[in-house]
C-alpha cells in the first residue's frame, strides 16, 4: 500500500507557498497606499528600506538617490542589524560616505565597476549569492570594510528605482538575507520580483514627492521673485513684501504656542505656515500697477520729480522783477533809499510766501483753513512767462495743451495755478489743488489708486487656481486693511468675517509701515510711537484687540524691532498701559 504522506507533504509546502505570497502580495498593497500618502522625505525613504529589508529578511541595506546632475549617486538611508547601524532619515545622522560617481570625471565613461552604479545606470537589477565569489564588479571597498568590523558581506540584491517615466531615480540595495536560523543565504529568485515590485511603488512616491518639492520651491521663488520686484519698484519702500511675512509668520508663531487665552486653540500646521507665508508675501502684489510716483510721493507737488522747484524758479523770477523795477526807479530820478526799502519790503514778503509754500508742501500734519486761505492767496502772485510753453514737449502733453492753449508770450500767469493741461488721466497735478491737501501729500485721487492695489491684489489672487490647502491665499493677502468694525476696505468685513491670519495681516501691515526706516514722507518712527498709534486703532476696533495685547504680551513686538529698525528707533514700551483693558477683565 503506498504512502499518501509526501503528496499530503507537498501539499502542505504548496499551501504554506500560497499563503507567503498571498501575505506578500497584500503588504505589497498596503506599503503602496502608506508610501503614497507619506509626505516627510525622511521617512518615506526610510521605510522603503525598512520594509525591504522586512520582505527579503535581509540584514542591512542601503538606499541610493540619483543627484540633480545625474552623475553621482547619493547614500540616503544605511542600515544594517549586526553591526547595529542607522544612518540617514529620521535618525538625524547622515551617512558619512561620499558620492558614487556614476561616470568618470576625466573620461567621462560610465562607472560598471561598482554594483550600485552599474544599476543605476543599466536600469537592471543584479542578484549576488557571494560578494567574494562575484565576477565583473569591484567588491574591494566592501573586503576593506569586512576586514575593519569583522563582518562579512555576502549575499547582494540591488535593485533600480525607475519612476513611471521609466528613469532611474534611486538604487536599493539589500545585504545578506537570512533563513530562520539566521543563517547567510542567497536572495531567492522568487523574492526578487515582490522586491521589485516594492522598488517600483517606491520609486513612484520618491518622484511623486520630489515633483511635489520642486513645485513648491518654484511657487515659493516666483512668489519672492513677484514680491521682490514689487519692492525693487520704490526705491524707499523696498522690503516691505519681505518684512511683513517675517513680523506676520512672529505673531502667527506666538499665536500657535498660545497654551492659554483666546488662541489656546490655535494652532499652525506646516501647511497652514505655508499658505499664511505665500499669502503675506502676495499682499501687495496689486501694487505692480501702481505707479511709484503715486507710492513714493514725498510732497504735495511730487510728480516724477518735486515741482517746487518749479515754484521757487518762479519767485526768484519776482524777486528779480522787483530789483529790475527799483534799478529803473532810481534811473527815472526816484529817491534811492525809498526804493531800496521797498525792494527789502518786497523781497522779504516774497521769502515769507515761498517759505510758507514749501513747508505746507512737506504735507505732514493737518493744514487748518487759514493755511489754506494763505496758500490760495499767495497763488494770486503773478509773473510774466516770457518763453513759449508749447514746444518741447511729447506728443501727450502736447495734445492736453490743446484743450486750453496757453496765451502767446509775453503773458501773466500765477505762482500757482490749476490748469486744464493738469489733468492727466485720473490724476489732477493742479499746483494749487496738490497744496491744499488737508493731510499728508496725497490727493483723493492718488489716494483711491493706492488702495485699490488692493482690490487689484485680490483680482490677481483670485485668478489663480490655488490647491485646496492654498485656497486662503487671495484673503490673507486681500483683507489686510480690513478693520474689525467693518470700515476698512476694499469689502468691508468685520472681525467675525475674518480669519486669525487676515487678522494677523492687518497689525503686521501696519506696524511695519509705521516702524519703516525708509519712507521717504516720514521720519522714522521709535517702537514706543509706533505701539501707541497701534493702540489707537486698537481702541478704534481697526485692529483685533486679542492678537495687538498677545503682539505685545510675547514680546513679538520687541523682537522686530530688534531685528529690522535702526538702534535710534529702539526705546523702552511700557505694555501695561496698552493692557488695562484686559486687566480690568
């Protein structure tokens, strides 16, 4: 009667085969959804070897990454169980060796010397059972590291990253895979292709994920290059896209590490960091439309150039009209000394008016009716133009002539005039009009084009197609001169329509701009002036009161202050008198 048991025998070692490669093909399966939804490189690329090593039960292993330039090959991940080695990844410790060159730097022909290289370049993968017996590659670097640890490296199995493009992105190489016992054996043929398989998913991730770098490295530079362009545009306010993310990105910090009070549960992931910092490098984005003459004007009659010069020339005119008429007096037998003093009395008056002009063109605080009753009267001075105005000039200003011609030389004009010719565009530059600015040196007109850089900054955002976890941007960098109370522009939000990163905006936005060093219309403020104005707004619901006490309670205000005004700028703030209101709370 014949035995039944090596049929049942072969039976059992068939099923026991069918389940190992049933639990590989399901890992399989699992380790490509964990790998494609790793995020941190580090990690990624340390379970790839991981879980390789796991599969084949290998000993040590390593993972290659092809560098940019396509002729070396990086270490990134070492590990190996007997010597109780972990290099790279999350360890925080990198891999000490140098690159493999991929081609000789003299000749410039490949490198088939070196199994790894080789690889790389071949696209293959190579199955080794014994280093020491292995013919056609160099096993002399790993005989040297044997004898120097008493290791002995045998079985090989490297294996290509090839992404879908079929390009060699990385090698893994795995090291002396073991049987139960632990005992050196060859990688088996049947294992190598799950391994393979492994390599492929990896290789997917590994590209997907550098793809995915390589994109935001390039946002973030256009953003900086769109944001450093907008700066480079004013000579005075250069800097400012670049400081307001860095005052912006301090608070929202202070903000996040909040462990009590209302931004306990606030917190900033990296994506969330991401998104307020493109978004804040964005916020004034609008102003590449914006011309710099309208953002740098300095004084009232600032165009492309200051026309108080313009003023002065005519005065000095007046003055020398004044000396000609004394000259011809005294030569037409009129008392020397009365005329002289008239001529004193009128140069005097004159000196007075100009002087009075050119302060009142600085435009820094609020000019009273009277000034501007003065102004208005002071323009009623007449000179006589004697050249013809017409000539000389392009084609535009010649074609706004044409709407009012001027009278043909000689003729009577005033010190200060508002003509048809000055209206050019949205822009009214009447000399009389531009000094009766009540505040500052800004017409409404000049005034609306600035704050519509705005809406122009959300228009811009709005066009783009933003990933989901970016979709913030065009409010963080729109609604920064929004106020809490709803009379800020351009939509008129209050708080409870604004999230904590628009809010952060507004105080980051203002507090730089009123600490800036290199406004040309403005002295630069000290820290003290600038957290007392800031509390004023405050106090005016323009500002979110939670997050202007935390601006000062952490301290962000002070470590700005250090690190971007000038020493001069820098003087003591007493806080507690900008945080009564909470105490008495």
């Amino acid at each position: 009667m014949t035995s039944k048991r090596p049929t049942q025998d072969r039976r059992h070692a068939i099923r026991r085969a069918e389940d190992a490669g049933s639990g590989h093909l399901h890992k399989l399966v699992e380790l490509g959804i964990a790998l494609s939804a790793e995020r941190n490189h580090d990690r990624l690329t340390e379970r790839i070897l991981l879980e390789a090593k796991d599969l084949t039960n290998a000993d040590g292993g390593t993972l290659y990454l092809v560098g940019e330039d396509r002729r070396t090959l990086h270490f990134k991940i070492m590990r190996n169980d007997t010597l109780n080695t972990a290099l790279g990844g999350t360890t925080g410790t990198p891999v000490p060796f140098p690159p493999l060159a991929l081609y000789n730097a003299e000749t410039g022909v490949a490198n088939h010397n070196n199994v790894a290289t080789h690889v790389a370049l071949s696209a293959n993968s190579i199955n080794i059972a014994d280093a020491y017996e292995a013919e056609g590659f160099d096993f002399s670097g790993t005989k040297k590291f044997d004898a120097g640890t008493g290791y002995r490296s045998k079985s090989f199995l490297t294996i290509p990253l090839k992404n879908f493009t079929g390009e060699v992105i990385g090698v893994l190489q795995l090291i002396n895979a073991q049987d139960e016992d632990g005992t050196v054996i060859p990688f088996s043929a049947s294992i190598q292709p799950l391994v393979e398989a492994l390599a492929s998913q990896a290789a997917v991730a590994i590209d997907n994920q550098q793809l995915m770098h390589a994109q935001r490295v390039l946002m973030e530079s256009f953003v900086g290059v769109l944001a450093g362009a907008i700066d480079a545009k004013s000579p005075y306010t250069g800097g400012h896209c670049q400081r307001v993310p860095e005052l912006a990105m301090m608070l929202a910090k202070a903000a996040s590490d909040s462990t009590d009070g209302p931004f306990a549960d606030y917190t900033l992931s990296e994506e969330d960091e991401y998104e307020l910092r493109l978004g804040a490098l964005l916020h004034d984005c609008g102003k590449v439309t914006t011309p710099e003459y309208v953002v740098d004007k300095a004084t009232k009659l600032e165009t492309i150039y200051d026309r108080i010069h313009e003023v002065r020339t005519r005065f000095e005119v007046l003055r020398r009209d004044a000396e000609i008429a004394m000259l011809k007096a005294q030569l037409a037998g009129a008392d020397v000394a009365e005329t002289e003093a008239d001529f004193a009395a009128r140069c005097a008056q004159l000196e007075a008016d100009f002087a009075f002009i050119a302060e009142c063109n600085i435009g820094g605080e609020f000019m009273a009716p009277d000034k501007i009753e003065k102004i208005t009267a002071i323009a009623e001075h007449t000179w006589t133009r004697t050249f013809d105005r017409t000539i000389g000039l392009s084609w535009e200003e010649a074609n706004r002539l044409e709407a009012a011609p001027p009278p043909p030389a000689p003729a009577t004009e005033k010190v200060l005039e508002d003509r048809v010719d000055h209206i050019v565009g949205v822009y009214n530059r009447g000399e009389l009009y531009n000094m009766c600015i009540q505040r500052g040196t800004l017409t409404a007109e000049e005034r609306k084009v600035i704050n519509d850089h705005i809406v122009l900054t959300q228009q811009m955002l709005e066009r783009l197609p933003f990933p989901r976890q970016l979709k913030k941007i065009p409010a963080i960098a729109g609604n920064h001169h929004e106020k809490i109370n709803g009379t800020g522009y351009p939509n008129g939000l209050t708080g409870d329509q604004m999230g904590v990163s628009e809010k952060i905006m507004a105080i980051a936005d203002v507090f730089e701009a009123l600490s800036a060093a290199d406004r040309p219309y403005k002295t630069p403020k000290k820290v003290s002036e600038c957290v007392k104005i800031l509390s004023f707004m405050k106090k005016d619901q323009h500002v979110d009161a939670d997050l202007f006490e935390l601006f000062l309670t952490s301290g962000v205000y002070r470590q700005y202050a250090e690190a971007s005004l000038q020493p001069s700028q820098l003087d003591d703030v007493d806080i507690t008198q900008f945080l009564t209101v909470r105490a008495a709370e």
